[in-house]
C-alpha cells in the first residue's frame, strides 16, 4: 500500500525559507512525475511548480519562479519544495502529487506566513 507523506510546514516570518518533503512511501516505481499545489484561505487552488511526467526540468507559478526550487531524491522517492523570501501571499496549504505508475496526492500540509 502506498502513502504520501507530506512535512515541513509551519509558521515562518516574511523573508525566511521552509523546505517541504514529500515522500512516496511502499511503491515499487519510482517517482516520474511531480506536482506542488496549494490553496490559500478563501482562495481556488493553484498550481505551484510541476515537473511532468518524462520531463527533466520544472515550470514555476510566475509569483514563486526564482523563489522556490523544486528537488528530487531518486533513491528513496521524496521529492522537496524549497520556498526562499516568503510573503504572507505565500500563506496556504501546500499539497504534493507524485506520479509512481499511478498519480498520489499528499495530505497537504500548512505554511503560515506572518510576523
């Protein structure tokens, strides 16, 4: 049975970094394939970053490109979501999707802007 285990969020000050991690635990595939939504209080979810299935390089939400970096561990199948210079517009739950032969969706976990 495969889990996604998403961590790292919390509370940051405007200007700080948090990475996220995004395991994909029990799968026999590897990870081809890699998606960072996120959805802010009383706002439509949104794309972040993507790197599609087959790709080796990541398309960025313009408000986050040169901002935030997204990263693979092959050898475990955990991919990250570095965010640099955050913004209270940065505030949201943030959700991992890995496709592993089939598409998974994480948990979501929160990051919370603010100072």
């Amino acid at each position: 049975q495969v889990q996604i285990v998403e961590s790292g969020g919390g509370l940051v000050q405007p200007g700080g970094s948090l990475r996220l991690s995004c395991a994909g635990i029990g799968s026999r595939v590897s990870v081809d394939g890699v998606r960072w939504d996120r959805q802010a209080p009383g706002k439509q979810r949104e794309m972040v970053a993507v790197i599609s299935t087959g790709k080796k390089t990541a398309d960025y939400l313009d408000s986050v490109s040169g901002r935030f970096t997204i990263s693979q561990d092959s050898t475990n199948n955990t991919v990250y979501l570095q965010m640099n210079n955050l913004t209270p517009e940065d505030t949201a739950v943030y959700y991992c999707y890995l496709f592993m032969g089939r598409g998974y969706w994480g948990q979501g976990t929160r990051v919370t802007v603010s100072s």
